[in-house]
C-alpha cells in the first residue's frame, strides 16, 4: 500500500488495453495504487498485469479468479480487499479505456476535497457525452437511466455510471457484502444503498468512449437484470429490509 486511494479494475479478455491503462494510471496527480481483478481471461490479461508488477511491485495488485464470475462480485472482491488494507478512497474504472483515466483525478478531488461521499462518472449531467455508441444501445441506456432514476429516486442522472470514487466510509455502511447484482444493476444498488444511507452522491461531468480494443461485455442477461431489480430495491426499501 503506497497510497490512500485505490483504483480496481475488473477484467476479461483485456490483454490489449491492461498494461497501457496501469501505465496511465500511474501518470496521474493523485498517487493511486491499482487492483486487477481478473476471471480468468484467456488471453494472457493477468500476464499483462504480472509484467506491470515488474515495474511497480509496491503499486499494482492482481487478484485471479476461476473463471468469469461477474462484474459486481469483483467489485464486492475489491471492496473487501480495499477495507481491510485501509484505503481511504476506492474507485471504480473499466479496463477498455471507455473511462478516460485522466478523469480519475477530478473523481477523487471531488471525494478528497469533501464535495461528495460518492463522485459518479456521469455521462448524462450535461445532455448525452457519449462518443461512438450506435443509436440503439444510445437509446437503450439512456431509457433505462430514466427508468431507474423514475423508480428508485436516485438523484443522479447517470445511475448505470461505473466510473467512480467513494469515500472508505461508504463502503464501510452499507453492508457491501448483500450486493447481489451484476453489470449494470450492481451499479444501480451501490448508488441506491449509498444514497438510503444518506451518504452524498454528487455527479463530475466525462465524456464516455466507446472501447477501441476487446469486446463489449453486454448481454440480454444484464439488461433483464437491472429492469427488475430496480423495483426489488424500491420494494425493499419501502418495506426496510434493504
């Protein structure tokens, strides 16, 4: 640990973008460590991250799992990890470099200088920032963020956003450990909880980039998930048992 701010990044199948993205990372003002979660890629990502080790051993974690278990356990994981070795601040960042890594330091600004408890990434504060998206997936996110934001009252815009930094205490009130989604609507219940805790949620204007390298990580499953477990938790809010 060289740091007070850790930055986890799950990963597939990202051996073209892993190395290029810890070396941007490691650029920044804000001096961060990063934690690689990876599911087992095939395509050598953990050896990717092995050789970034060489280079930073005291600055670049690896956690492998056995095969692709979900983006919200590998969050779950990182949580965790983040917690018991006392990092102040956690971010969240996709590998495909979609999340402009340079944007990482005004997320944990806006955490650091005490402007918000959770800084989300938001593509959609300032009308629609998003380059290289074809309509229809466009559309599709942008529906299902009113959908969300119109059920749950969350009061961000961006509430699928998964770029962002929380503050340590966050995670630490929420019970990180009875997150159950995944893709898309884990990151509608980590808002949703931080937000019923009372927490601050505050959103940083960045412009989203379609990935360049690799393959899109969507599917039916992550949709159909986040449609119905938004009402789960409005239900279970309702009801307290969130």
């Amino acid at each position: 640990m060289s740091s007070d701010t850790l930055i986890i990044v799950p990963t597939y199948n990202e051996s073209h973008n892993i190395e290029r993205l810890i070396e941007k990372l490691m650029e920044l003002k804000n001096q961060v460590d990063v934690l690689v979660i990876d599911d087992g890629s095939p395509d050598g990502t953990a050896d990717c991250v092995r050789n970034a080790q060489k280079q930073y051993p005291e600055r670049v974690t690896l956690i492998e799992r056995a095969g692709k278990l979900g983006l919200g356990t590998a969050y779950v994981k990182g949580f965790g990890y983040a917690l018991e070795q006392g990092y102040q601040f956690i971010c969240e960042m996709d590998a495909d470099f979609s999340h402009d890594p340079d944007d990482a330091d005004r997320l944990i600004d806006k955490v650091k200088s005490g402007g918000a408890d959770v800084a989300v990434g938001s593509r959609y504060k300032n009308g629609i920032s998003i380059i290289n998206w074809p309509l229809s997936r466009l559309i599709l996110s942008y529906c299902a963020n009113i959908y969300a934001r119109t059920i749950t009252g969350l009061p961000i815009f961006d509430t699928t956003a998964g770029f962002k930094c929380i503050h340590h205490k966050v995670l630490e009130s929420i019970s990180i450990d009875r997150i159950k989604s995944n893709g898309y609507a884990f990151q509608i219940e980590l808002h949703f909880r931080a937000w019923k805790a009372g927490f601050n949620l505050q959103e940083v204007s960045i412009v989203f980039r379609e990935r360049e390298e690799g393959v899109s990580k969507m599917s039916k499953a992550i949709v159909r998930e986040a449609i119905w477990r938004v009402w789960a938790l409005k239900i279970r809010s309702i009801f307290g048992t969130l």
